[in-house]
C-alpha cells in the first residue's frame, strides 16, 4: 500500500515542500530511504522502528521503500522521524490516509516514542503560509517560536502515540497561540548602559552618530581605554527591531539550534563577539551542509570584532561581500544558499602591537617596522568600508574616581529614533532606509556638496 505526508526541509533559511512517499510491498523485510537523504535522514530507519514498536503500534515486516520528493534537493536532519513513522502506520493500514489530508508534519522521534525539537520550525512555519496546508503538528517544544505566525494552526504533539490520536480525533489539542505585545514588552530591557561610561563623550557622541545611521565604527585606542565596554552598549541605543525584523532574525537563528525551546521571538538587536581565532567558514557561513555565520547571526545587529588585526587576513577579507550587499552567498557540492547579513560592524584595535603607541604616560617599544606590519594587517579595501574612525583616549585618573553621570542609554535611543524616522521619510520611495546605505544615485541626490566641501574633498583625496 501506498502512503503521502506532507512535510518540510530548510534551505537556507527558508523551508520547502517535500512529500514523504511510502510504499510497503512484499518481499524479504527492508527498509530503504531515497531522494538524496543526508546520514541523519538514512539513520531514521532504526529510530523510527524502535518509536514505532514502543509507542504499542506494529511495525510492518514487509519491504518498505520511502521516497523524499523531490528527489533533486538534499535532505537533511531528523525532523523527518514524524512523517515517516506516520506514513509507515498510514501505509500498513493502522491509519486511515484521508485524516492526514492537509496535514504537515515534522519532528525527530526517540526510541521511546517521544519527540524531540528541530531546528528550523520557524521557517517551516512561515513557509506554509502561501500553502493550502494550514496544519502543523511539531514537537512541543519547538511550539512557542511557530506559534507567532497567526496564519498557520500550530498543534504541539509530545510524542509518536499522542500525534496519531490527535490525527484518529480521539483526543483534542488546541492550536498554539502567543501574546505578542505581552512579549515586547518583556524583552525590551538591556543590562549595560551608555551611563556607566565615564567620560569619552566625543566617542559616544561618535557612536550616536553611527546608530543612527547605521555606519560601521572602527575604535583605536591603548588597553584599558574602554573601547570594549563603549561596543558592549550600542545595542542598547539602536532603535527597536521591527517585527518583520525580529521574525527574520529568529528564523535565522532558529536554523542554526541557538534559540531556546523557552523563546518564542528574539525582539532584541542581537551582538555577537567572535574570537579573533574564528575561521572564515565560521565567520560567513558553511561547512559540509551550510549552515549561517556569525555574520548572519548578527544580522540586524552589531558585529564586534575586537583585537581586529588579529583576526586571519583571509576571514577580515569575507567581510567585504556582507558589508557592501548586506547578504552572503556559499556555495557547496549540496548547493548555494544565501544568507542575510545586514549588520552594524563594529571594530577595536590597538594603535601598535604593545597598544601604547598614543599613550600619554606609558611608553611604546615597538618600531615603526612592527607597527606598519601591524596595521597593514587590514587591508584598504575594508578600511574602506568602515565609515567612522574613532580614537578612544585612556583617561586620567580624576576622570576615572567620578562617579557615572553620563547620559543614559534611554535619552541616546530617543534622539536615534528621532533621526531614523527623519531618515525614513527622506527614503520612503528609494531603496535604503539608513544613511550608510545610500547607492551612488541617492547621495547625489540626497547629499549635494557645497564649494566648502567640496575643497575638504579636494585635500583628503590629494
């Protein structure tokens, strides 16, 4: 007999169909998988057969062929268990095929019969909106992330067993739902404020500046000067994410296994910190099935790359591709997949390998060999990229003994939003929406240069 379930794969980021064809003949007892599964997939055959078994169902001692169409696309990860083991029952007669008629499942089983959360629900949530099936079954776990997408039924199912008598109708599960504004408001607060900074006003007023045009930042200055501290807390003055902004960054870290089963949105401006260990691969995005980068990770965010000349000259390099389009394409065997990477880089350095070449007190003993190697270690073309160049002085004492009495990161935000809503009006029928993004035809525009500026050009490009 045969059997069809509707279920989904990530690509990318974004998920799509697939039909879980089943077919039990007779013959000598097997089980084979085709349709370009990936290891994880074709491993599903003996966790399926144990859930199976221990969820009081019977497992057919028959030939079992599975199909994963279509067949062109690689498939992988074990959110297939739930289709599969669904479809061996529907097959096998122990469950009718019209009660799964617009039904789309995934979920990976343990051998008890239980279900596990996946990666990717988000996506696969999101992509059934344009679909005829407005029906998922997912595991309950990952059920708090689908449930903010209000044009699909999500139903959480906690094991093998519960899903076919959700699907037999002889018991009833409720579709999930979220309070969305409840939940804004609870993730709206940030730990780390502009007002613990002492001092260093040019640099925060350099750093508004840069959030509110969304300019990439370059900090040099010796250890101790607080350039990380200052980074720390620009998240906490960029303006609040939009929701299709905070879909959009949910679902990529969603794909990626980061985002817990107790979140259901990620509302805040994500900040990753890399180690300047970190492998291009790690950086962009990759692997042997592509997966997304620190660099997608922060889209919407901040990048910090802290101790940047110590970073590989070829992963620096990957940021150039992001940092020009705001999205970054890897190709594999398996195939080419693009991700988003619109962020807001942020960059700190040393002015020497020591780091005291511009201290007041403390004296440099690197050459003026070692400090051009140093700093030729960044190469032109990404200096280019890297709009603000700030330099971040070390304190004097008496400024480090006052007590914090800047301002807050709350009043820096006000007047950042201020400016981003200006800037929306100013862009509302061309395609940018901050000042860094402009394309040549829109600075021309929006940009025009007087003879005063047009003289300080004259100097910095002779």
């Amino acid at each position: 007999m045969l059997a069809r379930i509707e279920s989904s794969t990530v690509m990318g980021i974004d998920a799509l169909r697939v039909e879980v064809e089943i077919d039990i003949s007779g013959g000598l007892p097997g089980f084979s998988i085709v349709g370009l599964p990936d290891t994880t997939v074709r491993e599903s055959i003996k966790r399926v057969k144990s859930a199976i078994k221990n969820s009081g169902f019977e497992f057919p001692s028959k030939k079992i062929t599975i199909n994963l169409a279509p067949a062109d696309i690689k498939k992988e990860g074990p959110a297939f268990d739930l289709p599969i083991a669904l479809g061996i029952l529907t097959a096998s007669g122990q469950i009718d095929q019209e009660n799964l008629l617009n039904k789309v499942t995934c979920g990976e089983l343990s051998l008890d019969g239980s279900l596990r959360p996946i990666k990717g629900a988000l996506s696969r949530t999101i992509g059934l909106k344009k679909s005829k099936n407005k029906v998922l079954l997912l595991p309950k776990k990952n059920i708090k992330e689908s449930s903010i997408i209000k044009d699909v039924e999500t139903y959480p199912i906690s094991s093998l067993a519960e899903a076919v008598a959700f699907i037999k109708g002889e018991i009833e599960i409720r579709p999930a739902g979220i309070d969305l504004k409840k939940l804004w408001k609870k993730d709206g607060h940030y730990r780390t404020d502009f007002s613990d900074v002492k001092g260093q006003y040019h640099i925060k007023r350099g750093l508004e500046v840069a959030a509110a045009g969304h300019h990439n930042v370059l900090l040099i200055g010796p250890p101790g000067a607080g350039k990380t501290m200052l980074a720390k807390r620009i998240p906490g003055i960029l303006s609040k994410m939009t929701m299709e902004e905070a879909v959009e960054t949910t679902k990529i870290h969603s794909v990626t296994g980061l985002l817990s089963s107790n979140k259901a949105l990620i509302t805040k401006r994500p900040f990753r910190l890399p180690h300047h260990t970190i492998s291009d691969a790690a950086l962009s995005g990759g692997g042997v099935h592509p997966r997304p980068g620190e660099i997608s990770l922060a889209h919407n965010g901040v990048l910090f790359l802290d101790e940047f000349p110590e970073f590989k000259r070829n992963v620096l390099e990957v940021l150039r591709q992001p940092l020009e389009e705001g999205t970054v394409t890897v190709s594999r065997i398996s195939g080419t997949v693009t991700y988003p990477a619109r962020f807001m880089l942020i960059a700190a350095m040393n002015p020497c390998p020591c780091g005291y070449f511009t201290h007041p007190k403390k004296e440099c003993h690197c050459t003026p060999h070692q400090i051009q190697k140093y700093l030729s270690r960044i190469s032109g073309p990404l200096l280019d990229r890297i709009d603000i160049h700030l330099e971040v002085p070390c304190l004097n004492y008496e400024d480090l003994i006052q007590k914090p009495n800047g301002e807050t990161s709350t009043e820096i935000r006000k007047r950042v939003v201020s400016t981003k809503i200006i800037q929306k009006k100013r862009y509302q029928k061309g395609n940018s929406f901050w000042n860094a993004h402009l394309e040549a035809k829109e600075i021309e525009k929006f940009c025009p240069t007087d003879n005063q500026a047009k003289e300080l050009l004259k100097i910095a490009i002779i």
